[in-house]
C-alpha cells in the first residue's frame, strides 16, 4: 500500500492579502493600468500658524496669506458658536496656488475632478483647497471645509460616536450644513433651484433626498438645514446631526423633532409652496427667443454657450458623450450639431476642459475658437480653426498657470483673460504677435469674465473691489467695471450695488452693456446704457439665467446683437437665442435693489438665528493680529493614519495550536509625499507569520519605493505507507497515514521607479530579489494491523507523532525535490491609459504596456510582454479588442511552472481542470498541453453593451443590478521553443509517435507529438459591478475547437472587464 494524494493548495496568508490589496489599491492601480497624478514642479512648501490652524502654503504673496490665516480663524469663531466644539490641537490646511496644482496634491489618492472645490479627509482632518479664483469663493469654499473639519472632530473626537457613524448620516446633510452654515438663508442662486423646484411640482421628500441622487446635496442640502433652522432655530443643527450619526436618520428625526420623517417633508413642502406662490402669478415665466440646444441635442449638461461675432455659429461644452465634457459647433439658429469642435480623446494632451466657470472667444472673423484647457499641470489656450476643429496654438500664458473666460479683440491681434497669479485674481492680456503677456490689473480685488469693447480700447469686467472688505457680512459681491487698456484707469459702474452683476457684455454698437444680475432675488439679464445709466430688466423669469454655478457665463451677444443665453429649467440648462430687439425692456432704478426672494423658505425666521447673524456681521469680529501669525519652517509630521484588523482567533486540532490575526497599517507625512503600507499576518503556526511593506516617495515628478517582504505559502500531500516503528523498545510493523506539509518561504525585496511623462503615459523601472526556501513538516497517524476472531483485519491507532523531515529525505521518498532558488529581476515598461470606465469595464479610449524583464539567479531567462487594448465607442456598444502576449526565452526556463491560456481572463471556456491531460491517447488529441507552455498569444474581441444600471448609459435602467452584456471571441496559443504552430487548424496534427512502457501496468502505451492550434471560442457573457467592490463575469463559452465537449461551457471570471 503506497497512496498519494495532493491536497488543494492552503494560502491563507495569501488571502489576506487580497484584502491588504485594498489598503494598496492608489498604488495598486498604477502599477499595471491606471492614469497619473503628474507633479510637474516641486513645491516649497512653509507653514504659518496661528491659534487653531496650521496653514500649509508656498504661495509668495505675504498679504494675501495673511487675510486667508485670519480668515481661517474668523470662520472657526463662527462655526465654534455653533458646533460649541473646540480644536484640542491646530488643524491643518493645505493651501495650493491654484486649481491646476490643487489637482496634483499628494495628501488626497485619486483623481481630483475640475469641478472639486476643496476636500477635508478624516484621518488627519487635512483641509486641502486651493485658492480659488475669486475671493469670494475662496471664502466660501474655506468656510465650507471648515464645517466638515468640525464634523470630524465632533464625530471622531470625545464623543461616544465613532468614525463608522458617519455612514449614517445622509450625504445632503453633510453638505447641506457646510452650505448653509458658510453661505446663510440669503442665497439667490440655490433660491433659484428651490423655486424651480416648485414649478415643476418636484420638491424632494427627506427620502428622496437620501436614496436618490436626482437631488444635488449642496443646494437642496443647504436649503433644508435653513428650512430648520428658520423653523426650529440653528441650535437644533448640531443635535439633529449627532442624533442622525448615533441612530440613523429616521430614529434621528422622531428624536429631534418627535415626528417621522414624512411629517418633516411635508412641513418643508408647504414652508416652500407658501413662500413662492405669491411670485409665480405676477412674473414672466416664457423665455424670449428659440430655444435651440435642450438636452436632447446638447446633453444632460449644456454649458458656456459662446455666440459667433457673425451669429452663425454657437459653440458649447457638453456632457453629450457621457463620459467628458467635449466642445461642439452648432447652427445659431436650428441648434444643429455640426461638429464636435475638438475633445479629450481627439487630444490626448488635454487633460480636462475649463468648463465649470469659463467660456472660450471667437475671433473677429468667426474662424476661430480658442478656449482655456488644463494640461501638464497648468492652464493653456488651445485655438481651433472652425469648422474642422484643427488645432492652431497651444499657448502657455507664463506665470498665469490658471485662467479663463477668453474675450478676443477686435483687430484679432490679442486675448485677454481673467488669471490667478501667487493668489491673486487680475486681468491680463496676450498678443499673438509678440507671443508676450501683459497684466492689465495688480492688486488684491478679484477681477473677473472681461470682455473687450468693440474699438477695443476698453475692457468690461465684473469685479468686487467696490464691497471687498466695505461692508460686514461674509458675502462678496460683484459690481462692474471698464478698465483703459491703454492707461489702466478703472472706472466703476454703479448700478445695483451689493448685488452680483455678473458676465458683462457691449452691445453691437457698444453704447451698452448687458448683464446678469439677482438685485431682486431673481437671476435675470439687464443692459445699461454708458452715456445716460440708464437700466433695463430685459427678462423676467421665475427661475433665471444661470449655468453650472452663480459665476459661470451664460450669456454670449455677436457682433449683430444675436443674444444667446442658457436658461434654467427643470433641472436643465437650455440655450436660447433672440435679437435684443425681441426683448421688451423695462427701465428700473439702478440703485434699487430687494433680497426677499434670495432668501431660503420660510421668509421669517423663528428661534434662534445664529448663523446668519453671524454671517451678516463676518468682518465686525475682530482679525486675528498678524502678531499672533507665526511662519516656520516645513516638519513632515510622519504619523498612522489608519490602523485595521481582521480580528483574533485561536484553535486547537489534531495538527496542533494555531493563530489567526492580521493587522495593515498606513503612514505618511502631512503632505503625503512619504507613504509607508504595512500588513502582516499569522495563520496557523509561528512559521505562518508574513509581513510586507511597502515605502513611497512622491515628493518630486519621480515616484520611487521599495519593497521587503516575507511570505509563507501552504501546500501538502496525503499518504498512507507500510512502515516499522519502535514501541517500547519493540520493532512494530504499521500502517502510516501521514500529512506532508509543505511550507515555500518567499523572503523578498523589490526597489521602483515611475515617471509619469502626462497624466496618460508612465514610464517604470523595477529590480526584485526573492529566495524561496521550503520547510516539510509530517504529520504520522500510526496504525497498527490486527485479526479478529473471524480472521477479519482491522486497524489500531497507536500513535501520533509530529517530525521536520529532510529535503533529502523527502525527494527519497516521493522524487519531489524542494531545492532553495532565489530570482533576481529586472525590468522596464511603458504604460499608456487613455480609457475611461462604463459599468463593469472600459467603454472607450485606449490603453497599453510594453515592457520586458530580465530574470537571473537560479533560472536565467528574458520575458519580454506585450499588452494592447483598444475600445470604440458607437452607441449603445462599444467594441473592444485586446492583444497580449508574454514568454520566457533564455536557459533552464523549462524548468519553472509553465505559462497557460486557460484562465477565465484569458481565454473562456477552455478551464485546466476540465480537459484530458493525458497525451497517451487518440480519443481527444486536444488536452492540456495545448493550453501550457513557455510562451503565450492571446487575442480577445467583445461587443460591449452596457444592459443594467443607470438610465443614461444601460438598456435597461436600474438602480441596483449594474451589469455589462458582453459578445465576445478569445483566441490563445501557448507554445515552447521548436514546436510547430498550425494557426489555421482547428485540430492538432500528429507530428510523430513514439511508444513506452507503462510502469504501473507493464503494458506499451503509444504518444503522440503533436503541433500547437490556437484555442478558440465565442459565447456570451454578463459582467456585474458588484457594489465596487467586486466584479463577478458568469458567461457561457463555445469552445470552437474542443471536441471532447458538446455543449457550451458554463464559467466564472472574478476580474475586471480588460
């Protein structure tokens, strides 16, 4: 009796693993695909320090710093009257200079997107913002994060709830009250979108506000913590709030209020319908013109109409393509796209366009556009010829890296721009012939959305330099001015002071001046004549003009006076365009202005009215002296930041006492430029204890690291063999039924290097050393052989026993010898990612790597890799096709575990486990070997269709199943050196026979050598995007080429959509 029997193979720590792999998933994802977060420049980074901040800048602008570390500590007065919570220790900002450096900081992994203003994470409490392009948002979005630092530490500091508790709060409470808490009850712009709400019958409950995400949290958020605090006073915010993160919402409401939620909405409900019908029946609701862009040609989101001087064309960013914002040309007057005037994919240079509050220029002649973009870490002006959309000029406007809101002059020589430099908001100017940019504006107000006159001698813009530190309350408003280009005097326009008159623009004869304003509470669109001042409301509409945000531009005049506006509505951004002589003027008084309207609903107030009393009188609490503003020097401050474990557990069993516990830690710096991940593991006995971790350094445009780790993996062998043992002194013949276990030692170390040369293209180097080593433990159960009565044998146990046996011993006994090796690597790749991610894979772009490694040590040998993958999207499918291949070339490599096609990601349909692995006989040549080898090819193709999930990109629309439907034909040949490839075989050939003796049976067994076919088959897949967190494909596979199937193969991928 002589029996064999593997086991599966144990790798408990391996599985750990997989769930330390979430802890690494920023780096993770950039190590084989993934875009970049470039830093084109090392930043200095310093520190000023005042009583309860510490304000990470580098920003060379003394003055401006000061104000933002006062009005750090003004926001805390404020917000500490509320939350009456107070910071044990400073907590820590980190200012940018703007918004393009903003989106390459290292202390938030991920993508920052354009639109993000500003983050505060939990684990250090980091404000991270940039200063943004006028002072007024840099307040608001400072006030903003400010509130969600206090929402930490209220959360995470003495208080019995914990940072799991903040799952149960509802997002629009999160950032309704940050909203509603640094902007107040007077805000005409969400006013804006509750009265559209009311229009539309179409005011959310609490629990569409929660389950939904038809709902924007920041307006609809902030409009019901007013709601509250207008009703019940604001010292029921911080109570409200605790109790939604201790009990959930419902519980939190019934304890808050006393009554359930439904009761809550409807209360709200008739607060908004009381405060709104009065308006609705006096006011003109019909916008003047033809509409001509709605959501059915321009998309979800049409923004940044821009009129041609001629009247021709409108051009306009839109989210038409779901996955980015492109620019398209249309006809002025039908709406017709005529083109896509240019996108990310068409330049794959361009890293995202300036859409949120900016528009492009046409030039005089109406055969150009040029626009604001961001790439290679800055704002830069792309001008495309129009209509083609064929790319003139990328230009880079020197120390302005951000900028926006074009305006072209009209002898087409020069551009001028509004641009954030050191921190600061000013006007510039670029002269296509000179290639020179001029500063037409220095100081500290914040000048915005210029446009040139039409001699052009003169420049209109929007500014606050007439409020700017002039009145008490927190908001910043804008009025107009006109700047000289030639001597650089400024001239204010008095007209609605205190209110925000917006994206000024001269009439065709340039005697007047249109505008967007909200003096009464409305956002309607105004002309002011230069020589009389006298004012005209042109529209009266109960909702407004208005794109993505208060400040974005939503008014455009050609050279003809064709008005083309963008006109909110039910959710939507629709472009109008109408001859001013459409419109019917009436003349008001240009001092008047009434903020009734701007107010949140209710109108009155009852309790309680501490933010807003405090927002109304910001600038009357006193600065902070500049004398208590500290500067130091920059300190890393390397510290954990998260600490997670997977429990304790002990057993005890035949094998003995065993441990179960794991733990990952992470740590970094303040600014995450030093990162370390840590994980370590025991799972059984002390030999099963694994550690690794990981150091990452991205302080400069290289990211570099390295690697130590020490790994256990975990297989065995069962066998039942006669032997002879020693019992009390006595030889003993015995039956022993043993367990090998085999333990491999992976001791390694592992050094990196990535530049990435855009967001899209890395170039990596690496190097490793690993020496694996075994360790064989045997596990006896002895058994010795008895007769009974009735001549019956039975079998006794009479011992157990525990040894460490030799590897000599074990290769005697089995012919397996585990031999220490060690690998030496070194490789280099090159990886593009220009794709962007459907449901459960990419729908479109491209993405590459090619690379090569250099194996040496105990086995020496090249293995060069190739991965290629290209998706076209043409709705609803998208066609995706992949090639790869890899292999080893050099000596001995036909040593190691061979290469094989037949994985589920690979090739469908073909699984190891399933075919004949014998090549000894003629009932099916196709086995096993077909599938191994040294070297791989694989090709995939699939049509893509997006079959559940959200309405605007799946077939059928749902809110919990998000799936892909997936056609698809994968073909893999695996190969060693010398075999002959049959590429149009479906079959292989028999090359040669030869015949052996079979050892356990004596009897002559015949083998074939046979050729390499390629695998092949077709069939059918569904991808599910399992809440994120894992992607699970079941498909059925046709294997074209097997012929020891007949029906389709049923499977399972775990991976990714390639």
């Amino acid at each position: 009796m002589n029996k064999r029997y593997p086991f599966c193979i144990k790798l408990p720590f391996v599985l750990w693993l997989l769930a330390a792999a979430l802890l690494f998933a920023p780096q993770a994802k950039a190590q084989y695909f993934g875009q970049n977060k470039v830093r084109y420049k090392k930043l200095d980074f310093k520190i000023y320090k005042t009583p309860h901040f510490e304000i990470y800048y580098y920003i060379k602008n003394d003055s401006m710093m000061k104000r933002f570390a006062q009005e750090s500590e003004l926001w805390y007065t404020l917000h500490q009257q509320v939350f009456r919570d107070t910071f044990s220790k400073p907590n820590p900002i980190i200012l940018y200079a703007n918004h393009p450096e903003f989106q390459q900081t290292t202390a938030i992994d991920g993508e920052i997107s354009v639109g993000t203003g500003g983050i505060t994470e939990g684990l250090k409490n980091r404000v991270v913002m940039p200063v943004m392009e006028t002072n007024q948002t840099t307040r608001h979005v400072l006030g903003h994060e400010l509130v969600h630092a206090f929402q930490y530490h209220m959360l995470l500091g003495r208080d019995s709830s914990n940072f799991e508790n903040i799952g149960n709060i509802p997002l629009w409470m999160v950032e309704g009250m940050a909203e509603y808490l640094s902007i107040g009850k007077k805000d005409a712009y969400t006013a804006m979108w509750i009265r559209d709400a009311y229009l539309n019958h179409d005011i959310p409950t609490v629990e569409a506000l929660t389950n939904g995400n038809k709902y924007f949290p920041y307006r609809y958020g902030e409009a019901f913590w007013s709601f509250l605090g207008s009703t019940y006073g604001d010292t029921v915010i911080v109570p409200f709030f605790k109790n939604t993160a201790r009990f959930g919402l419902q519980y939190g409401i019934r304890r808050t209020f006393g009554y359930d939620d439904k009761t809550l909405s409807r209360l709200w409900k008739n607060s908004i319908e009381n405060t709104y019908k009065a308006y609705l029946k006096d006011t003109v609701q019909k916008p003047v013109g033809l509409k001509v862009i709605d959501d059915k040609i321009g998309g979800d989101m049409t923004v940044a109409p821009s009129v041609s001087p001629d009247g021709k064309y409108i051009s306009f960013l839109s989210s038409k393509n779901l996955f980015s914002i492109d620019l398209y040309l249309s006809d002025a007057r039908t709406g017709r796209i005529i083109t896509r005037l240019t996108s990310k994919t068409a330049n794959s240079h361009v890293d995202e366009f300036n859409f949120i509050e900016s528009a492009g220029a046409w030039s005089p002649d109406s055969k150009k556009f040029a626009y604001s973009v961001f790439a290679k870490g800055r704002n830069r002006m792309l001008v495309v010829s129009v209509p083609d959309g064929k790319v003139l000029n990328d230009i880079s406007m020197g120390k302005a890296e951000q900028f926006s809101n074009l305006t072209w002059s009209p002898d087409g020589k020069n551009v001028a721009f509004q641009a954030l430099s050191e921190g600061q908001s000013d006007l510039y100017m670029y002269n296509f012939d000179t290639k020179k940019v001029t500063q037409l504006t220095n100081d500290k107000y914040s000048d915005y959305q210029p446009m040139f006159s039409r001699d052009g001698k003169k420049i209109v813009f929007s500014t606050d330099r007439a409020t700017y530190d002039q009145v008490l309350s927190q908001e910043i408003t804008f009025n107009l001015a006109e700047v000289d280009i030639a001597t650089g005097a400024i001239t204010n326009i008095n007209v609605f002071n205190h209110a925000n008159n917006l994206n000024p623009l001269y009439s065709a004869d340039g005697t007047q001046i249109y505008f967007l304003s909200n003096r009464d509470g409305f956002r309607n669109m105004y002309r002011y004549t230069i020589a009389s001042g006298k004012v005209e409301q042109m529209t009266d509409l109960f909702t407004g003009i208005c794109g993505i945000t208060e400040f974005s531009p939503a008014l455009s005049i050609s050279a003809n006076d064709d008005v083309v506006y963008s006109y909110y509505r039910s959710q939507k951004y629709t472009v109008y365009n109408a001859k001013a002589s459409e419109f019917t003027p009436v003349v008001v008084d240009g001092g008047k202005t009434d903020f009734t309207v701007a107010m949140l609903p209710p109108t009155r107030a009852v309790g309680v009215d501490l933010i807003n009393s405090n927002l109304n009188n910001y600038l009357a609490y006193p600065k902070l002296s500049t004398d208590s503003i500290h500067c130091v020097g920059y300190k890393p401050k390397f510290k954990l930041d998260a600490l997670a474990s997977n429990g304790v557990g002990a057993q005890i069993g035949t094998y003995g006492t065993g441990l179960s516990s794991g733990i990952m830690g992470v740590f970094s710096d303040i600014l995450g430029r030093n990162q370390i991940y840590a994980s370590a593991s025991v799972n059984g006995e002390v030999y099963d204890f694994g550690a690794q971790g990981v150091y990452i350094n991205q302080e400069g445009r290289w990211n570099w690291g390295f690697g130590l780790s020490h790994i256990p993996y975990q297989f065995g062998n069962y066998n039942v063999t006669p032997t002879t043992i020693q019992v009390d002194g006595k030889p003993v013949n015995v039956i022993d039924e043993h367990t090998d276990i085999i333990r491999i030692f992976q001791d390694a170390v592992q050094g990196f290097m990535q530049y990435p040369i855009s967001k899209q293209l890395r170039y990596e180097i690496g190097a490793s050393a690993a020496r694996n080593s075994f360790r064989i433990d045997r596990y006896s159960n002895y058994f010795e052989p008895r007769t009974d009565a009735d001549g019956n044998t039975y079998y006794v146990p009479i011992q157990f026993r525990k040894h460490k046996i030799s590897r000599e011993q074990y290769r005697d006994e089995t012919g397996y010898d585990y031999r220490p090796f060690s690998v030496y690597t070194v490789g280099t790749s090159l990886t593009g990612d220009d794709s962007y991610f459907g449901i459960a894979a990419p729908l479109g772009g491209y993405r590459f790597k090619i690379g090569a490694d250099y194996n040496f040590g105990t086995y020496k040998y090249y293995s060069p890799n190739i991965d290629l993958r290209g998706y076209v999207r043409t709705k609803p499918v998208t066609f995706a096709a992949r090639l790869y291949g890899t292999g080893r070339f050099g000596d001995n490599n036909n040593n190691l575990y061979p290469l094989s096609v037949g994985y589920p990601w690979l090739v469908r349909g073909f699984d190891l486990y399933s075919l004949n692995s014998s090549s000894t006989s003629t009932t099916s040549l196709w086995n096993s070997n077909q599938l191994s080898g040294q070297r791989i090819a694989v090709a995939n193709f699939e049509i893509r269709l997006p079959f559940t999930g959200p309405e605007k990109l799946a077939a059928l629309p749902s809110k919990f199943l998000f799936s892909d439907l997936n056609l698809f034909f994968d073909a893999g040949l695996a190969w060693n050196s010398g075999d002959k490839i049959t590429l149009f075989k479906t079959q292989p050939e028999v090359l040669s026979t030869s015949t052996v003796t079979d050892p356990n049976t004596g009897e002559p067994v015949t083998l074939y050598n046979l050729s390499r076919v390629p695998s092949l088959s077709v069939g059918l897949s569904l991808r599910v995007n399992l809440f994120g967190a894992l992607i699970l494909e079941p498909f059925y596979a046709f294997p074209i080429n097997r012929k020891d199937v007949k029906k389709p193969v049923f499977g399972f991928n775990f991976t990714p959509g390639w």
